[in-house]
C-alpha cells in the first residue's frame, strides 16, 4: 500500500513524529534547522494548496522530470534523496514562534486532506514534475513529509 497524507490514520503518525521533534534537534544530513525544516513543510503544502506560487522550474532536469515514468519513480519509488535542491519559494520564509508553525502545518495538512475529497479541486502543478493528480499529491506529500522527520531522527 503506497502511504499517502490523505490517510487520517497516517497523516496523525506524522503529526506523533512531529510532536517528538525538538527546536534544539540536529539534523542526520543537510542544513535545516528543526525549525526551519518546520516552515519549510508549511510552504510546502501552501504550494500544495496553490496559495503560494511558485515558478516552474525550466531546463532538460525538469523536462525529464515531467515525464510520467520519472515522475512516478521519484514520487511513488525512489528514497527521497538527501540534500536535494528545492525552489527557493519554499526556503524564503522566516521561523516564527515554534509551536505556532507547528500548528500552522498542520492545519493546512488537514485543509489538504479535506480537499482531496473533493473530486472537482483542481490542483497547482508542481515545479519540478508539472501536473500532479489528486494521490501523487497526497503521496508526495507522506513522503515529503516523513523525509524531513527521518532528517531530524522522529
């Protein structure tokens, strides 16, 4: 079974994880903070939502990117890879309180959630593998999600 942040039942392990998680936690690679990571996941999903915008990357790595076998690798197969580069959009926003982007994350998880049962929500297209349906989103979403917390060790 492919895990997917539409699961309430998943979507609530991370949320366990995520209450383990530190502001003082180092990371195992890369150079996020705790906190930082945090917000990073919370623009994430915003992109996710469609109220951040972010442009699509352009280039022969997004190209082959956007071809459907590679994209399911990448969103459905392939180990997330550590220190893999993100659109500078989800890397600009500040920390602010911890427990409040704590919170502020997962209220938009469940916003995410509670759109996926919508079968007429028409979802943003990704930067780097363009159109995403309604599961790659969700599934992209666990595994983003679940990549970070290994980051962190929760």
């Amino acid at each position: 079974m492919t895990k997917s942040m539409w699961d309430p039942t998943l979507r609530q392990s991370l949320f366990d994880r995520l209450a383990e998680l530190r502001p003082s936690a180092t990371p195992r690679w890369g150079r996020f903070t705790a906190h930082g990571m945090i917000v990073h996941l919370t623009d994430s999903a915003r992109m996710a939502l469609g109220t951040m915008p972010v442009r699509p990357l352009r280039g022969t790595p997004a190209r082959i990117g956007r071809l459907a076998v590679v994209r399911d690798l990448f969103v459905y197969v392939l180990p997330f890879p550590r220190n893999a580069p993100t659109v500078r959009e989800l890397l600009a926003s500040p920390p602010g309180d911890w427990n409040v982007d704590i919170a502020t994350f997962k209220e938009l998880a469940h916003e995410l959630a509670g759109r996926a049962g919508d079968p007429s929500v028409r979802w943003p297209e990704h930067p780097f593998f363009g159109p995403l349906t309604r599961r790659d989103w969700g599934v992209l979403g666990y595994r983003h999600t679940d990549h970070h917390l290994r980051q962190f060790g929760v």
